[in-house]
C-alpha cells in the first residue's frame, strides 16, 4: 500500500492509496471526516488510487489548521468546488486519466458544481446520498419544511451538545450504534462555529438550476430509507442532469450507507466500475 501526501493537501489531510491506473476520489458529508470511508477503502485501493481528503471545517483538521477555514468565504458551495479543483490538480493524478468522483450528501452536489466548472477533470460522478435542495417547494419534494430547517439551525445554535447524538441518531441506521458513535464523534470534533456555519450552506442551498449543467457521467445512489433525503431527490436529480445519469437503490436505512452498509456500497461501485467480479 503506497500512501502519498503532498503540498495544500497537506492542509486537507489529504493522501493517495493503492496503485491501480484509476484514481476514486472519496469525498465526506456535514459532520464528518475521511475516516467514514474505512470500511471500503481497503477494498478499493486493490484495483485503484484512492484519494482521501478532509474538507477544512471538518474536526479532523490540526488546531493550527483550523483558522483556514473561513465561513464567509463557504457561505455557498462554489468555494468548495474550487478547492476540490485545485486538490486534484496538486496531487499531481490527472496524467493518466480523469478521476471518478464519489461524494456523499453536500459533497456530491460539490463534484457536479466542480464537473461542469472543469468537466475534463472528472470521468464520473457518484453521488451517494446527494441533494440541491432540502427545503420543499411548490412541486418539489426536498424532505423538510422551511420550519424542520430553521428549527435544526437554532438547535446547532443553541446547544450543539445535545444535537449533534440527536441527529446523529436520526441520520445513521437506528439499529447501527457503532456506526451512530462514529459519526456522533465525528460532529464532536468540529468546531460549533463552523458546524452552525456549515449547516446553514448545506440546509438553506437550493442548486437546482446547476443539474441541467452537468455533463459528466453519474450514478446517484440512495438508501431506500433516508430521513435526510427522500427518494424522490435522486429521481429528480436524474431527470434533470443533463449527462447519462442512473439511479442505484440500497436496500438499508440510513444517510450512511458507507457506514452501515459497506458491503452492498461497494458492490455497487464495482458493477458501475466495471469491476462486476471482484468480491469484497
């Protein structure tokens, strides 16, 4: 196993592993760090490079990173996109070829936004878990009414302590605990001031005109039960990229099927990889 880190990764954490020709990137969610990808990655970086990284308000982050976080300047997902952009253009791992890019919830809907700012960069996109809106809207569906959001906002706010095992709860497989300590740890880890910052990008984005923009390749996954993101995201999504785009369902509960349900996760990278043989 080959791991590498370089450069303004470093400030990201971020590393290559494996050797395969292909590179995945593995991007996390709100709240969360690289290390919710374990249970695949090993599995993974058999056949690719895997590049792992943590976007910058995540608790992961050294105290004397943390200040490079800025709120302000995150107040959309454009920033994001932009340093994703420059990560993959730093590691140096475009020579071969385009990456295939694996985010989950907020950071899918940062590879599309990414994608069409600097489409050669990407081969695919999956999108685990993904929305441009959460907020229902006339004939759209998001899951939360402008009340559940702004009541989510004021509980970060208000007494980030007690929400964070909450939604924690609510987010990951009820049946699950180990993986509800995890991703409960992982919102510890944070910063409140940047986990209210970030919540409110997250929660009050609506990034619906950017999907017809979309060009590359995606599959959109999604658990056939998420409190966070109705099914009928992922539909809509569907109909509305302008690229080839399919629909994968995971029969399980949850917001973290990489948490909960690695073994199904990954058998469905392997078929939209081509790698329909490999067990796991």
């Amino acid at each position: 196993m080959v791991v590498l880190e370089i450069g303004f990764s470093k400030a990201m954490n971020a590393k290559v592993i494996g050797t395969g020709e292909e590179t995945i990137v593995l991007a996390h969610g709100y709240g969360g760090d690289q290390s919710v990808w374990d249970k695949i990655v090993p599995d993974l970086t058999k056949h690719f490079r895997v590049l792992v990284f943590d976007w910058k308000f995540s608790g992961a982050i050294k105290d004397d990173e943390e200040e490079q976080f800025e709120p302000e300047k995150y107040a959309s997902y454009d920033a994001f996109a932009d340093d994703l952009i420059y990560l993959l253009e730093e590691m140096d791992i475009l020579s071969s070829s385009p990456v295939v890019f694996a985010g989950h919830s907020m950071s899918g809907m940062i590879g599309c936004i990414a994608s069409i700012k600097r489409p050669e960069l990407f081969k695919r996109l999956i999108l685990i878990g993904a929305s441009p809106r959460y907020i229902n809207i006339d004939d759209y569906e998001g899951g939360f009414k402008k009340s559940d959001i702004d009541d989510i906002i004021s509980n970060i706010e208000s007494n980030f302590q007690n929400w964070a095992p909450a939604f924690a709860s609510l987010a990951v497989d009820a049946t699950d605990s180990e993986s509800i300590q995890k991703f409960t740890n992982c919102l510890f880890n944070m910063n409140p001031k940047y986990a209210l910052s970030v919540a409110k990008t997250v929660f009050y984005c609506d990034e619906r005109e950017i999907l017809d923009k979309v060009s590359t390749p995606c599959t959109i996954i999604q658990t056939t039960n998420d409190i966070v993101v109705p099914n009928s995201v992922a539909y809509y999504m569907q109909e509305k990229i302008k690229g080839k785009c399919t629909v994968e369902l995971i029969d399980t509960d949850g917001h973290f099927p990489h948490l909960t349900a690695p073994r199904q996760l990954f058998d469905v990278f392997t078929a939209v990889l081509g790698l329909s043989s490999i067990k796991i």
